[in-house]
C-alpha cells in the first residue's frame, strides 16, 4: 500500500469534481495515459456519472481531459472489478498475494492486459494504492 500525496492541482480537480457532481471524491490522480481517474465513496458512482453520463461529458468539457470514475470497495476483489469496468471477468480471486482476473474470453483478456502490459501495470499500480497485493494475473 503506497502513501497518497497530492498536490494543488490534484486537490483542485477534486474540489471541481465534487462541486460538479455532488459526490464526494475519495482520491484523485493521473494515469501514465493522462486520463483523470477519480475515485468515489461507497454507493456514489450513480451520482458521480450523472443520467446517460452527463456528468463526465461536462467534467471531460471542462478540464479537458478524459476521465474515468471508480466506485471504492473495501474488497480488493470488488473494487478490482469497479477498476475494470466496462469489461466483464469470469471470476476475481486473491491468492497469497496475487490477484487472478479471469476474463470471459480472449478479446476481453487482450484488453484487461493491453499492448505491452499497459493497461495491467496501469491497474497493478492503482490497486497498490489501496491494498497489498504483490501484483496481478490475467488467466
């Protein structure tokens, strides 16, 4: 589990977000990709979204930015699966350690791992935010 720090215009965007949406932001950072990701309460995320995903096309509007939002979980099985959404695993488990994701087919498994890892390493790191993993598996 890895120390949060923020900066200014990390706590900027989270004051922006919650003003937008009226739901509260449980963190805030930036991937490698440049994508804002925020990371919502508990039982927030239909707030957060707004109907038909209005909210997230004004927040993208204003700050320019593609954004993804995620739903904590205490779980690290269910917040694994919020992190990934839209795509759809079989099966999450954690063993001694090391999350297993299992995807539904090989397009999906593609995608969870993308071009040289990316989008694995980019989910490891995230997950290591919150929980103690080693790291993450694909089957």
């Amino acid at each position: 589990m890895q120390r949060i720090v923020y900066n200014i215009q990390l706590m900027n965007f989270m004051r922006f977000f919650e003003n937008a949406t009226g739901a509260k932001a449980r963190d805030c950072f930036l991937e490698k990709s440049g994508m804002l990701v925020f990371v919502v309460k508990e039982g927030e995320i239909g707030k957060a979204i707004g109907r038909g995903g209005s909210n997230i096309r004004k927040l993208e509007g204003n700050l320019k930015r593609k954004i993804k939002i995620v739903e904590f979980n205490p779980e690290v099985t269910e917040f694994a699966r919020n992190l990934i959404m839209p795509l759809r695993a079989e099966g999450i488990e954690l063993r001694e350690g090391v999350l297993y994701i299992k995807g539904e087919d090989t397009k999906v498994r593609g995608m969870l791992i993308g071009r040289d890892s990316q989008n694995l390493k980019n989910y490891e790191e995230i997950i290591k935010r919150y929980f103690n993993i080693e790291k993450i598996r694909v089957i």
